[in-house]
C-alpha cells in the first residue's frame, strides 16, 4: 500500500487518498499503525511457549 503515492486506490473505489483525509485522520491512523507494528514486533521477539503435544 502506498500511502504517499499518486493517490490512485488500489482496490476501494471512492476511497479519499491519503492527502485528502484531513490531518488529525492521518494523525491517528499513523498512530494505530504505529502502535500495531510496535506489539506485533514485540509478540515475535518473544519466544513462544514450546507446546508439548506428546499424548
């Protein structure tokens, strides 16, 4: 996805493109995004819990 682009939607017909949502949007957006790469990155430096499926 290419926020920056040239504003052509690759698949939502009718979406705004990124310039066009107003600041605080992109404001909030940028920071969810942030905050969810941020705990997935944090979930795989996490070892996971080595499951025993011997039975």
């Amino acid at each position: 996805m290419d926020l920056f682009g040239s504003g052509l939607s690759n698949g939502a017909i009718g979406a705004p493109t990124w310039l066009d949502l107003p600041a605080e949007a992109r404001a909030a957006l940028t920071s969810l995004m942030m905050q969810l790469i941020l705990d997935h990155a944090a979930m795989a430096a996490t070892p996971a819990k080595e499951l025993d499926h011997d039975l």
